[in-house]
C-alpha cells in the first residue's frame, strides 16, 4: 500500500520530464505505424532522394511548428508584443531581451522532443536513409560489369530499395549496399540521440549552476508557480461567469440555473440585432475593452423594462385569475354588468360553491332585472373555468337568461387573463 504513495512523492515535480516521455513514446509509436501504412520507396533515379528526405524532414518539422503552437509560454511570449501599453510598461530593454532568449530556449527544448525523437527513430530504423541514398553509393559497393555506364549505374542502385526489382545476379550486391546504408544511418541515429542526451543535461547542469535560488528554495518556487497558475485559472473561470452573468441577467432578466425565477425579460427586435454579427475585441478606454456585442450593448443600453411573468399567459399576455372567494366574483360582476351586485353566499367548501345576487338599475317603468348566479370550481380551477349556473331570475325571458350564460362565459375566459394586472 505504501508503494504507490513513494513513487507519486518521486514523481511530484517531474511533471516536464514525464511529459517529454510521453511525447517521445507517442511519437515513436506514430513513427512505427507511419512507415509501416504509408512508406513506398518508388526506387527511381532523382525520385529516392526527394521520397526519403520528405518522409525524414517534414512530419519532423511539423512535430517542430506542433509543439510551438502547443506550448501556453509561446503566446504568452508574443501576444500584445505590439501594443502600445507593452512599450510603457518595459522596465529595462536589455533585462527583458534576456529574458525573452531564456524563455525562447525553454519553449524551444519543449518542441524538439518529438522531431528529435522522430529523427533519432526513422534513422535507427534505416528505411528512409536506405531509399534516399542507395543510387549514391561507391562504384566499387557495385559488383556488374565496370563498361556499364554511370546513368545505367544509378539506375540499377536506385532500384536496390526494392528487391524484387532486382537482378538475381545484383542481389549479394543489394544486401551489400543496403548492409552500409543502414550501418550509416544506425550511426547517424544514435549519434543524434548521445548529442540531444549530452546537450540537455549539461543545459540542466549550467542552468542549476547559475541559478540564484538554493535547490529546496527552487523547488519551493516550482510548486509556487504551479499553484498559482490552477489558482488562476479558477478564478479567472469564475470572475468569467460571474462577469457574464450580468450581462445575461440584463438581457434576459435570469441567469441559467437559477431557482425561483418569477419573470423573464423580452428583449425587442432592436435589442437582438445589437448582439447579433460577428464580434470584434473593441476598445472603449485606454484601460478596458468590450469582449462581444453583448457585453458592449449591456453597458451602453439601458434596458427597458418590458418582463413577462412566468405564470402569464404567453398569448393574452396577462395573469390568470385565481379567484379564491366570492368577494372577488363580485369585483369582476361589477366590472361586466350595469347594475349593482347584492348578497354572495358561500354554499360549501368542497368543492366551493357560492352564489351572487346581481339587480339591474330601475328602467323606465321602474322595473328591476335580478337574477342569482351559482358558481361550483372545478377539480381542476384554475386551470379549468367555474361552472355558471342562474339558479333564480326576475323579469328575465329564456332569450335573456341564454345571453346572460353567454356573456358570462365570455367575459369569465377574458377576466381570467386580465384580472389581477
């Protein structure tokens, strides 16, 4: 059990060099399978040379540019160089030159790992060396006729890469050729893999030398930075959210995630165009900037004050009434009937059922409309509307009774969106 703690403590701070392990594993694995799916020596005169210095040179430059890009220190190096606010802030030309040369020769040992690697390999391999050179080896590796000419020569040894394309007399010449070429190349290799091993230790070694820092202080320093950048990077994730959340909440009056959210903001057509496009870092002062349209329109725009609330009705656009007594069926009976609203009862609680008495105003003849309506809530109120019923009339035709139902299923289903604005 205490094993894997010890090699976890071995490791801690070791992070840059399993991480170049790691690159180099990859990049060798890739190597492999490259080769192995894609090399085709073409075996003709002025084609090898070409065929075996591209596969050589160009994923090894690729790995080169890869692992610039990929290197955090390399933007960090060259972004904002030309702003105007970097030439004022530059303490000392000659300080920050050197600095720039150290940093440069950091991120430069970072991104040779996998073109070395991928160098050091396809050379200890031989493939690609045996097919680049083979139609420049000595005349006295070839073993045919001296008469033969020297085009007919190159030819013949271009064609070595490939042994089926070779004589059966020219094939003890063959393994001979490609023996040396691959001896040469192996070399190659491994005195490449010895210089990359003997320059970086010593790097290390004059580097540790010069440092102003003990080893135990070093090492404090190394796990300061580390520290301080997840820090960072934390909070600049947090201050990020928390910076947009304002300008969301005033777009659209809520925030994602947020709890109890009672009404939401509708923003106008004008409102949509400003934060739509494509969005350009804009400056506004000589100290901030705007990040996108939406936080350039959240901080010219004061927003207008046009919510929804979550329970309206997204058609009618009001509220639904709940009416939960008969004292509120009396407000709404007086704004749609001319005449004055008596006596309400409640009959029961379950379900609720109450009536209304409603008198019309004395007419010409001084003759008085009444009439008394019965309301029972649905199982489903209010979502469902009241069941009307006229359970007594004075003075009121079957015709009247029928538009006195109408009407106030009418205005009950408008009152319901309307009632409580």
């Amino acid at each position: 059990m205490t094993f894997l703690p010890k090699w976890l403590t071995f490791l801690k701070g070791k992070e840059v060099v399993i991480a170049n392990a790691i690159i180099a594993i990859l990049t060798i694995g890739g190597q492999q399978l490259f080769s192995f799916f894609t090399f085709s020596c073409p075996c003709h005169v002025g084609q090898n040379l070409t065929y075996g210095l591209a596969f050589l040179g160009v994923p090894a430059l690729i790995l080169l540019i890869v692992g610039y890009a990929l290197n955090n220190q390399t933007w960090r190096l060259v972004t904002g160089k030309r702003s105007p606010l970097e030439e004022e802030t530059t303490p000392n030309r000659l300080l920050q030159c050197k600095l720039i040369c150290f940093v440069l020769c950091s991120i430069t040992g970072r991104a040779l790992v996998a073109p070395v690697t991928w160098l050091a390999v396809t050379l200890v391999n031989g493939s690609y060396y045996v097919c680049a050179m083979s139609e420049y080896v000595s005349v006295h590796y070839y073993g045919a006729d001296p008469n033969v000419t020297a085009s007919e020569r190159r030819r013949i040894l271009a064609a070595f890469p490939c042994s089926q394309l070779v004589p059966p007399e020219l094939t003890q010449a063959r393994d001979e050729v490609i023996l040396l070429l691959r001896y040469q190349s192996q070399v190659a290799g491994w005195l490449l893999i010895a210089v990359v091993v003997i320059t970086v230790f010593l790097s290390y070694c004059l580097a540790s030398c010069f440092s102003p820092l003990s080893f135990l202080h070093f090492r404090y320093w190394s796990n300061y930075v580390h520290n301080e950048q997840e820090l960072f990077d934390e909070a600049t994730d947090q201050h990020s959210r928390l910076y947009a959340m304002q300008h969301v909440r005033k777009f659209f009056g809520f925030v994602p995630g947020s709890e109890n959210v009672r009404e939401i903001r509708i923003p106008s057509l004008r409102e949509w165009q400003a934060i739509s496009g494509l969005a350009f870092l804009k400056r506004v002062d000589e100290e901030h900037y705007d990040y996108s349209l939406l936080h350039d329109w959240a901080l010219r725009e004061s927003a207008h004050e046009k919510y929804l609330k979550i329970d309206e009705d997204p058609i009618h656009g009001g509220k639904k009434a709940s009416f939960n007594s008969p004292v509120q069926y009396v407000a709404v009976l007086k704004l749609s009937c001319d005449g004055r609203v008596g006596s309400s009862d409640v009959l029961s609680e379950k379900p609720t059922t109450f009536t209304i008495t409603v008198t019309s105003e004395a007419g010409e003849n001084d003759e008085t409309v009444q009439t008394t309506l019965k309301f029972t809530y649905r199982e489903k109120y209010p979502d469902e509307t009241p069941l009307y019923e006229i359970v007594s009339q004075e003075n009121l035709d079957d015709n009247d009774v029928t538009d006195i139902i109408k009407l106030l299923e009418q205005q009950g289903l408008t009152l319901r969106f309307e009632f409580g604005k």
